[in-house]
C-alpha cells in the first residue's frame, strides 16, 4: 500500500513505486534553464494493482 496523504512525500511515493515494480520511467529529458524532468508509466502490474 501506498500513501500519498502527506504532499511532502510524493518523492517518497514514487520511489516506492518504482521499487514495487508499479511504474517504470518512461522518458527523462532536460531543456536549456529547466530542471530535469521524469515521465512514469504504469507497469502492467500497477495497472492490475489499480484494478
């Protein structure tokens, strides 16, 4: 289980997440004078999890 009530924990969360195995990175990209931005997806087992 996963909680995402505290708004300071999404970092957290994701890690969480991640290591679970319910998301994966899908694309990390940077443009010029903007931090680096992660795109997840869910994994099929995230998406039997939501189910």
């Amino acid at each position: 289980m996963v909680n995402v009530a505290q708004r300071n924990s999404v970092y957290q969360t994701i890690d969480r997440l991640l290591r679970a195995g319910l998301i994966a990175v899908r694309e990390t990209s940077c443009e010029e004078n903007r931090p680096e931005r992660t795109v997840y997806e869910p994994t099929e087992a995230g998406r039997e999890t939501l189910r």
